[in-house]
C-alpha cells in the first residue's frame, strides 16, 4: 500500500489535526504528513508518505481539539511498506482485492478486442524495423520472474524513465506476468493498420490513443510521475489539485480561461478570440515554438501558476500536439471543462460523457462563445456539471486506480501471448533503486541463515 487516502467530512474550514503513528510501541516509524487538502465540499484529503515499514500497523488520529473526528481512530494492520520497500504480493488475485480494482475496465477491453492472440516473432520481425529507425521512440521490454529487462530501439527514448518507474514500482507491489511489450515514448500513437489487413496491426502500448489508430493504451507518464512523486518531486499532483481549486463557484471570474504553448493551430485562434471578445474569454501563448511567427501579432502571456486557472469559472481545453495532458488536472478542480471535440484520447476518456461531465465545442471551435454564452445563462446547470465531472475524475484518477490499470494491461497482454517472453539480445536489467535512506524488511522474504 503506497498511500492511505482518507475523506473526511466536516462543516465548513472546522481546523483539525492528523496524527499516524505505530501500532506497537516497540515501533519507531518515519511518516511526512504534510497538512490535510481542504477540498472546498466538506471533504479534506489527508495523505502521508511513509519511509519506513511497520509490522503491527499504523495507527490514524484525525482530532478536532481533543475530539476524535467520525471513526478515528483509523487502524490499517500491518505489516505496511513505504513506496521503495521491495515486497511483491504473491497472489495477484489477492493484490487486486485488496486495492479494490475494477472488475471492468471499457478501453482496456476495446483496445485488446483487436488482439485476440499476441504473435511475439511477427513483433520481434517488423516493429524495430517498421518504428525503430533513427527517429523512433520505442523502448523493447521483457518482465520475467518480475524482473525488468529492457533495450531502447531509435535516438529519443530518455522518456523511458517514466515507463521504467512505473514498472518497477508496480514489481515492487505484486508479482507481475511475464510479458514482453513495446512501448512507445512519443506523443502520437503509432499503429494505423487495421484489423482486417494484411499482415495486421501490432499491439503497441502508447501513452495516447487516436481513432485512427489501434495502440493499447495506458495512463500516461504525466499523471503517472506525478502520482509516484506526489508529497516529494511533484508538486501538481492528482491529490494536491484538488485541494488547491480557488475560489467558491459563486466568486470565480465568468470568463473562459486558457494558458498554453502554441502546439496546435486553434490554441492560436484561440488567442484570436480573446482578443475579439474579452469580456467571454481570456487566452493567451506562454510560449512559442511551431508558430513564432505569429508571436508578434498575437503576443506572448506571463506564465501563471496552474492552481490560479479555477479563479476562472470555465477552463478551455484544446489538444496540443496530441491530447491535452492538462485535461485530468482540468477536470479534477471544480471549473466548468469545455472541452474541444478530438480524434485523441487518454485512457479515462471513454467514461466521460458530453453534457453530463463537461461540455463539449467543436473541433474549429466555432461554438465556444455560444458554449460560454449558454454557461452563463444557465449558471445551476453548468455548475451541476462542472461538479459531475469532478466526483467522477476523483474517482477514476485515485493512485490506485492508476495501478490497478497498469496491472490489467500487462495481465491482458501476457494472457493473449502465443510463445514465452525472453530476455532478447542487448536488453539490460533495469535495477530497483537503492534508496539508502528507507529501511525495507519484507515479511514475505525468509531471512537467510548463517552457515555454522
């Protein structure tokens, strides 16, 4: 268990305090608990980050005063591992139950719908060739005995730092299938052919999907790092977002805000708009690399802080060169989305639906102040649905959700597999890191006798 995620429910900002300790006195535990999230609802979200197992247990008090709050005192019986403990549970069935994970997951079952068996040779044969040139961004990698082997195939595969975290944080957790897979690093899926050509598609695991093309698709690196580093190197994560959501509803500006690079054309008709209609709309570029050209005319905006996007009632979110990696942060304050309609998507998408959870504008956005003209109108009903969507990306996007999602992919995979993983030609074992400042004993692991 990496993180303990508590709602509390109480009336208005009533000050309280969190503390976690030992089960057993004999315990000393190490736990940074930074100040609980107040989510502006009624709920607070408290989070801890653990550098030390403990075998009893952990204790956790949430007081108001001297007062225990609802059920405090919380107990969650150990033993309880910090996030770099290396201590896989063995019956993944029993991981699964534990963490409470989907029994169903919809894109995970479209996109494996075309792969009903996975051919390890034809992908051996054709995918270095086909995507793994000079340019190519695709990472080879084979998990056996749950350990992490891989080789980088093309000149841009740094991002296989964040492919790689995930794996082995995972490993670290459960036992994982052996599997062999590719994943590709770059932003825009690669796999076009369809199912019923000749030879047929390869399954390559992408970070992105389109509708055009038939990558598997899994969380992406963004949201994926951010969760692994919550509390530590990431500052804008899924957890903290939420307790950073600006002002009530009734005192967010009522404009459309965007703030973002110039990675696709309509972010700069965007521009175009605010420019023409201030009173609706406020956008601006940060940054300029595919248009600067067009910095002169349109101008370049002051960065601002993400957390001061929801002082603005709706948030506009525009593909950039792929999908908005922004959307699920978007989603998870408590802003009106409207979102541009798009061939892209991540791997929540599909249980988000139009006028239920956001609200949609069209690709060329030729809607978009009618869409913030209707928003304004109809104050109740778009606040209802901003809300709609924040329940529902709180749920799908809690950390456990994102490994329990992780998992399945690889189970899928492993399951449709026609011939055994192995540990190819120029592949290396990708080492658990050596965090020498968290002591990990696995009651999992029998000690090792002394000799006589």
């Amino acid at each position: 268990i990496v993180e303990l995620l508590i709602i509390i429910f109480l009336s208005g900002q009533t000050p309280f305090k969190v503390a976690i300790k030992s089960l057993s006195p004999k315990e000393i535990v190490r736990i940074h608990v930074p100040n609980p999230l107040d989510r502006n609802d009624g709920t607070f979200l408290m989070r801890y980050r653990m550098y030390e197992p403990v075998n009893e247990g952990l204790k956790i008090e949430v007081l108001y005063g001297d007062e225990h709050v609802a059920q405090s005192p919380y107990i969650l019986k150990g033993p309880v591992y910090h996030e770099y403990c290396e201590c896989p549970e063995e019956d993944p069935q029993a991981w699964q139950r534990t963490l409470s994970c989907p029994t169903k997951e919809p894109q995970i079952a479209k996109d494996f719908a075309s792969f009903p068996s996975i051919n390890l040779q034809q992908m051996l044969n054709e995918i270095p060739k086909r995507f793994g040139e000079e340019r190519g961004a695709i990472v080879h990698y084979t998990i056996l005995d749950n350990h992490i082997y891989r080789r980088s195939l093309g000149k841009y595969t740094d991002f296989k730092m964040f492919s790689d975290e995930i794996l082995l944080s995972l490993a670290r957790k459960v036992l994982l299938p052996d599997v062999e897979f590719y994943v590709n690093l770059g932003d825009w899926p690669l796999e076009h052919r369809k199912v019923n050509e000749t030879p047929g598609p390869l399954p390559i695991i992408s970070w992105c999907g389109s509708l055009d093309s038939r990558d598997v698709i899994l969380p992406t690196y963004d949201i994926t790092h951010s969760t692994l580093e919550a509390m530590r190197g990431v500052t804008n994560d899924l957890l903290s977002i939420q307790g950073h959501t600006g002002p009530s509803w009734i005192n967010k500006t009522e404009k459309a805000f965007f703030r973002g690079r110039d990675s696709r054309e309509e972010r700069l008709q965007l521009v175009q708009l605010s420019k023409e209609n201030p009173q609706l709309l406020d956008a601006g570029i940060t940054g300029y690399f595919f248009f600067q050209e067009k910095e002169k005319e349109l101008g370049k905006a002051k960065l601002i802080g993400f957390f001061d996007f929801f002082k603005y009632k709706y948030q506009v979110n525009v593909d950039g060169t792929v999908a908005a990696y922004r959307y699920p942060y978007l989603m998870l304050g408590d802003s009106l989305v409207l979102k541009q309609d798009s061939p892209y998507y991540e791997h929540f998408y599909m249980a988000l639906k139009p006028w239920k959870h956001y609200v949609p504008i069209k690709r060329n956005l030729s809607d978009l102040l009618e869409k913030v003209e209707w928003a304004k109108e109809h104050d109740e009903e778009a606040k209802k649905i901003a809300k709609e969507g924040q329940l529902t990306a709180r749920d799908l996007l809690q950390p456990h959700r994102l490994y329990c999602y992780y998992y399945r992919v690889l189970q899928k995979y492993a399951e449709r597999q026609t011939s055994k993983p192995k540990i190819r030609d120029g592949m290396e074992l990708v080492p658990q890191p050596d965090d020498s400042s968290s002591i990990c004993q696995c009651h999992r692991k029998t000690p090792l006798r002394e000799e006589l």
